[in-house]
C-alpha cells in the first residue's frame, strides 16, 4: 500500500472597493491585497504574493534538509525577483523567478551540504512541483434587485465582521 498525505490550503477573498480586497486564512490574519500598478500602500498583490511564498516556501525546503542531514544553520536570508511579461497575446507568464539566500553555517563540511541543499531545491521545491495545473474556477453568481443592494450599501455604513461558510456562502458571525 502506497501512503500519500494530504494537505488542504484555503483563503478567503473579500473585495473592499476599487480594486482593493481582504485575504484571509484559517490561520493567518487578514492581509489587504491591491492591484500590481494601482495597489495601494501597504496592500500586496497576488504576483507579489507568488514571489513571497516561493522564496518562502524555499526557506522552510531548505530547513526541513538542513535538519534532515544535521546541518547547523546559523543565519538565513533571503531576496527574491520575478519577471513577468505580458505576452503579445495578452497573456501573461513569468520568465523569471529568482530566490538568493545568504546562509551562514558552522562549517566547511555543513557548507558544502547546504550548497548540495539548495543544487536539489528547484526540482523539489514550490513552484516546480506544485504549479503543474490550471486552477479550476467554480464561480456562483448572484443577481440582486435593489433591495439587495440597498442593504448591502446599509452593511458598508455599519461594517460587521463576516465569516465563510462552508459551500462558500458568507455569512455573520
């Protein structure tokens, strides 16, 4: 019998006004989230974000070796850059994702791990074998008369604090 493991990653996404939104996780507090040219300050974009969770997604990669082989990681940080295009198709795609971690160890010997560490990542390592699919897209699309959108502009005046249900409904708390 073959073991998988299965994790489950979900978000929530509250659009605010203008192109501005709320992201939120079941166990992270909610970050504002903005437009790539237009966002404003202190709201992150979603190519921004991408970057973020590689270079991250790196770290931890890179941690979870380290331990593994008995490396000793004094010190670890990081930059990351992508590079996206917009194609003559419109369509845009990344040319570049680039992560460079400065990493300080005990040693000659850890130093040459590490260096064998980061060699293995790319192939290992979010986005290479995690961004394989096209995301699937299950919208529900509601119609709302006016008196829909009469409260709705009366909850904006009174701002409460709203929670997903499951089936993707919100509701209040």
């Amino acid at each position: 019998m073959t073991y998988v493991a299965i994790s489950e990653f979900e978000t929530r996404l509250q659009w605010q006004s203008g192109c501005g939104a709320l992201l939120s996780g079941d166990r992270a507090s909610a970050i504002p989230l903005g437009e790539q040219l237009t966002g404003l300050e202190g709201q992150w974009n979603p190519e921004t974000l991408l970057v973020g969770a590689v270079e991250g997604r790196t770290l931890l990669a890179f941690l979870e070796q380290a331990r593994a082989l008995g490396v000793e990681v004094l010190f670890y940080q990081s930059s990351a850059v992508a590079r996206r295009v917009d194609g003559p198709d419109g369509l845009p795609h990344y040319t570049d994702l680039i992560v460079r971690p400065h990493v300080a160890v005990r040693n000659e010997q850890d130093a040459a791990a590490a260096r064998h560490i980061f060699e293995a990542l790319p192939e290992r390592c979010f986005p290479s074998s995690m961004l394989r699919l096209t995301p699937r897209i299950e919208p529900i699309i509601d119609t709302w008369d006016e008196q829909h959108t009469a409260a709705l502009e009366e909850d904006c005046r009174h701002p409460q604090t709203w929670r997903w249900r499951e089936g993707g409904r919100a509701g209040l708390l």
